[in-house]
C-alpha cells in the first residue's frame, strides 16, 4: 500500500508479473466477469466464461488483450510456423484459420506468466470480440 494525502491505497501493480530482466515490463492478469466470443467474420472462433485481459506496459501501455482458454476454442485452427519471444511470457506460436493467421499461444510461457499457458489471443484488427450477452 501507498500512502496519498493521508490514506492507505492498494498499490494497482501489487500482483503485476514482471519481466525478470527489466522490472519495469510488467503485465497484469485480470479475470473478464462476462461471456467473451470471438468472430472471424460471422465465424464464431471462441466462446468463454473463462478469458482473462492482460495488461501489459513495456515501451508503452499496450491496449488490453483478452486470451481465451484452448477448451473454449470451437473453430478448427493450423499451427502456423511462425515464432516470436517474449522476455515477459516467453515464445508464442501462431495459429490460422481459413489459412489467414488470427492469432497467438504460448504454449509454453515463462514461470512468471504461467497463468497463460494455453490461452489464445487474437488479432483485434481481424476478428471481432463480443463482451457480455
């Protein structure tokens, strides 16, 4: 806790995962309370009541990204053999469907980012996500 004129406030990064080789690239992971789908089109890629949105600030604030649980996935996806790193969650795996790639996994992250193992996040520029009812 810090302390502003006078009264205690929870510190907002208390539980951020921080990048082991720089403190300052962290990311929260914060549970989303409503139903998420995601569309391709009129495709519906992935339905959850599971997502969680990840925060993360690195050279910027990036915009939120909801990551999805691999079992809530109902559209058929190929693994792409496309790779990147990441210092904060590891390597990611990219995945298309319809041959276009739409998103990302990290099968394997890092220990600090763990939480993700196994959740998939999509590009918000080809696909559509629906929060709530």
């Amino acid at each position: 806790m810090s302390q502003t004129e006078g009264s205690l406030t929870p510190d907002p990064f208390a539980d951020a995962i921080r990048n082991p080789g720089n403190p300052d690239h962290l990311m929260v992971l914060k549970p989303v309370k409503r139903r998420v789908r995601i569309y391709a089109g009129d495709t519906l890629l992935a339905d959850s009541t599971r997502a969680l949105r990840v925060i993360e600030v690195g050279k910027s604030v990036y915009d939120p990204v909801v990551y999805i649980p691999g079992d809530d996935l109902v559209a058929n996806f190929d693994r792409l053999a496309k790779s990147t790193h990441c210092p904060l969650k590891g390597d990611a795996s990219y995945v298309a469907h319809n041959e276009e790639e739409l998103g990302w996994a990290y099968k394997n992250p890092i220990e600090p980012a763990s939480a993700i193992k196994g959740f998939f996040a999509f590009w918000p520029h080809k696909t559509r996500l629906v929060e709530g009812e």
